[in-house]
C-alpha cells in the first residue's frame, strides 16, 4: 500500500522555506510563485541591518512591512507633499494606545479617507517594489496569523511584479550613467533652487560621502535615491569628484581574485560533467557577443576569453584584463561576469537534462560560488 508524502519541513516559528539571496531575479520569482499558488504566507527578506515583509493572503498581497524609517506612513505621506512636517510631528505624538497614524491625521482632518486609501496602497507598493531590487541577503517564507495582520486594502500581485521588472531594468540604466559607487560626490556650486527629493540627496553631498554612501543615506529608497541623484548630476548640481589613486587589483594565482576565479571554475565544470557528450549545447552560445551583451565593463574584463573544453575559464587572460582594463569595482564586474556565464550555463543544461537533476545540480554549483 503505497505511504503518503512526508508534510513539508517547518521550523518552530512557522518557516517552511528559507535561503540566501543569489541573484536579482529569486524574490521576482518567489512573488511570482505565492502569487500563483494563491498562499497564504509572509515572505521576509533581510539584507543587512534592513528587514522588510510582504505578506499574502490567498495570493493576494494585503500588507507589507519595513523597518526603515523612510518607509513609514508619515514618511511616505510627507514625500508625496500630502502634509506638513509640523502636522506630522504633532500627529505623531497621538500614536500609540490603538491609535494609527492615519486615524490620527483623519481625526484632525489632515487627510481624506480616499487619501488614506491611496497611501496605504502606495505604501505597500514601494515596499514591495525595493524587495524585488534586493540582490543579496537571505529570505523567509513563512505562516503568519492572518489576524494579526489586518487587511486594509489589497494590491494586485501581477501588476506589482510587471512594475517591478520595469524599475528594475530602468533604474539598472540610470545605474550605468552613475560614476562609480565608491566614488566621493561634490556640489558645483550651480545656482539653483534645490528642494523636496532633491534636497534629501543635495544636503548629504559634502565632499566625503561617496555615491553608495548617498544613495543608501537619503532615506528614498534605491529608486528614488538612483533617479534623484542622476537628475542632479545631469543638471551639474553636483558632480563625481576626481578618482583617488585606484588601489591595484592583485590578479595573481594565490590571490583573493584567483580563488574567486578557481570557485567559479569548479563550478562550470561540474556542470558540464553532469551534462557529459553533451556538454557542446553550453559552449555554442559563448562567443564574443555574449560578455558584451551583459554589460560593456564585463567584456572588457573577459575580452579574450573562451570556455575550455571542461568549461572552465582561462584565468591568465582574466588576471591579464584585470590589471589592463580601465573599469571601476573590477572584483565586483569580474563576479558579476561569472555569475551570468554560471546562469548560462544552468540555463543551457535544462535543455538536455530532466528538470529534477537540474534542480539539484543548480543547489549544487550555486552552493560552490555562495561565498565567492
């Protein structure tokens, strides 16, 4: 008589799927999957000190969480210019004793019941929109009490993920104009007014703070802070300040470089192991083309560079085009490069092999390259 399936592994605290961050594209696909499964769940993303959730009811996303400041009600409120800072601080000092923020600002007739709506909604949107451009960190998907997580309004998840992918590929473009993240930010001294998003980014620029440290500072969000900073560039409000001498990338075997490099490589290999006589399906979409399609700095790192016949790539002229090449953040384009020929790769084998063994050889080769 045949025996029923084990019930799915849960922890104490309700978790019945966790993992690390690896690429940009997982949470897209974990939104995709609760969406169309129609679970009832929470789906909690950490990524260092942040920790945000989006919580499904039968699909359906009904709220989110943040505990960033910028991600408040009153904050969101007071970037969208729907309230005073003054009304806001003094609305703020009601909260609490079963009060909510909105409560307060709709007794004092601060906000409309069709604005309340609106912000709520928008607030779970903008919440979910940063989850989606998170590309490291670890995640929980897990049960909740839906009692303890009151609806207020609900959020088309197919809408969220279609907005999602478009800020995603944009705010990448805008991204790509930006200097370096590392590189320290100045104003021009142009005579302009600078006020409301602007001056969140404008007021940070002091000659110190780099273009990461600003971005993640203003308290905008990813994509707002990406847009903001780019428009202030291009009007020549502020500006890149001049490089520091760069630090010389030691791409030598025996280094840090090289071992990233041999990971990858162990990687690659055993992927074409388990792909066997086969193993030509992933070598005939590399060619010159293919680094250059991902991003301009990742072919000039891997100009030169072909897969071997195991699938490994050549690391002298890797280490060659590290110590050559005119790019910014070269450890951080070189893993970037690897990880696109890995997913390649992935991507060619589930065309020859059963979906079961790929599976299982992805959890494989990712776990090679997790802390590379």
């Amino acid at each position: 008589m045949p025996t029923a399936p084990p019930a799915p592994s849960r922890r104490p605290d309700g978790v019945f799927m966790w993992g690390d961050i690896i690429d940009g594209e997982l949470l897209i696909d974990l939104v995709g999957f609760l969406n169309q499964c129609r679970r009832t769940a929470a789906l909690t993303v950490v990524d260092g000190t942040v920790r945000k959730s989006i919580f499904f009811r039968e699909g359906h996303i009904v709220a989110a969480s943040s505990n960033l400041p910028e991600d408040r009600f009153g904050d969101v409120m007071y970037r969208r210019g729907l309230i005073e800072r003054a009304d806001l601080d003094a609305a703020l000092a009601e909260v609490g004793q079963g009060k909510r923020i909105g409560n307060v600002l709709l007794s004092r007739g601060l906000i409309s019941g069709s604005d309340l709506w609106k912000v709520i909604k928008y607030q779970i949107e903008e919440v979910v929109f940063s989850v989606l451009l998170v590309e490291r960190g670890q995640f929980t998907v897990a049960d909740y009490d839906p009692a303890q997580v009151p609806t207020r309004t609900t959020v088309e998840a197919q809408h969220v993920l279609l907005e999602g992918l478009r800020r995603k590929d944009e705010m990448m473009q805008v991204r790509a104009e930006l200097p370096p993240l590392d590189r320290r930010l100045v104003r021009t001294g142009t005579a302009r007014a600078v006020g409301g998003v602007e001056a969140a980014v404008y007021d940070l620029v002091d000659g110190e703070l780099t273009v990461g440290q600003v971005l993640r500072a203003c308290g905008l969000g990813a994509f707002s802070a990406t847009h903001v900073t780019h428009r202030l560039l291009k009007a020549g409000i502020i500006q890149a300040a001049a490089p520091t001498a760069p630090i010389p990338v030691e791409a030598t075997p025996g280094t840090p470089v090289a071992a990233i490099i041999d990971g990858f490589n162990e990687a690659y290999a055993r992927v074409h192991a388990t792909v066997g006589d086969r193993a030509d399906a992933l070598r005939a979409g590399i060619d010159a083309d293919f680094f250059a399609e991902v991003d301009p700095r990742v072919a000039a790192l891997f100009q030169g560079v072909a897969p071997d016949a195991d699938g490994r790539l050549p690391a002298d002229p890797l280490f060659l085009n590290l110590r050559v090449a005119d790019v910014p953040d070269k450890v951080q384009v070189l893993r970037r490069g690897l990880q696109e020929y890995l997913r390649f790769l992935l991507f060619a084998a589930r065309e020859v092999l059963p979906y079961e063994r790929v599976e299982g050889l992805a959890g494989d080769v990712l776990a090679l390259v997790r802390e590379l």
